[in-house]
C-alpha cells in the first residue's frame, strides 16, 4: 500500500536505499573479504561496498568502498547482479555488485574495516550478508574459470 500526501495526493515513495560492492579475485582465485569494524554484524567478514552517494554512479560507489576499505584501487569487469535485502537502518537495501579482477596496491584496513583477507573458496568464513552470499554463489556459478 502506497502512501500519498493528504493535501495534495502526490505518492510518498519510500524507495530502497542503494548500495554497491565488489566481488574482487585474486591471480590465484581467492575473494577478498573485509571484516565489519561497525555495526551492524561488527566481527564479521563481508565483501568490500557500501551506500551510493548523492550524484555517484553504483559503480563509481563500489570502485571508491573498495579503495575506502581495502587501500586497493581496481576496475569493474562485470555487472554480477541486483538484489534487494532488509536492513537495520533502513527498511530496504538495493545492492548491486560488481566483479574486479583487476586491481593494484596492497591490502590494509581502512574506514569502517577492521581487517582485509583473501580467502581460498573451500575456507571461507561467515558471511555477514546473504546479499554478499548471493553475490558469491553468482559468481561461481556463472563467472568463475
């Protein structure tokens, strides 16, 4: 059920929040992981991404998350999909996410990150979204070699 104003009748979209990260690959085929210095699911270990910004396009959002968070700078191969999930801020989150096989620097914790790792595809840890998961799942299935 849509809201609408009661003066005027015009709808009230209350419309997801959009969001993008990176599902980034190794030369030896192991994902990048971010462990959550913040809330929420702090402790946890999750893809490099974040909110899209005021005029940001999604993916100049997940190239600037990954430098924020990672200290590493990269390209965008592919578009790997779209997805909505609830969140605890908001009501609803568009993820979009993003594969990078191509980047450069050296990992170091950065902005709300209190660890980065790559992660071999048989030990990975939890991870702190099933958006993040679904990016993952995607990727082996449809782009992995």
């Amino acid at each position: 059920m849509r809201l609408y104003c009661p003066d005027c009748h015009t709808p009230i979209y209350e419309n997801p929040v959009p969001a993008a990260c990176v599902v980034l690959i190794d030369d030896q085929n192991r994902l990048l992981l971010v462990k959550r210095r913040v809330a929420p699911k702090q402790g946890m270990w999750c893809l490099p991404g974040g909110f899209v910004e005021t005029g940001e396009t999604p993916e100049r959002a997940a190239v600037r998350e990954l430098q924020e968070e990672t200290g590493l700078t990269g390209r965008i191969n592919t578009l790997i999909g779209v997805t909505t999930s609830p969140g605890t801020l908001y009501e609803s989150i568009l993820m979009i996410g993003y594969l990078i096989t191509c980047f450069s620097g050296s990992p170091m914790a950065g902005d709300d990150a209190s660890d980065v790792d790559f992660f071999d595809n048989d030990h990975l840890p939890d991870i702190a979204f099933e958006s993040h998961w679904s990016f993952i799942r995607l990727y082996h299935s449809t782009l992995a070699p």
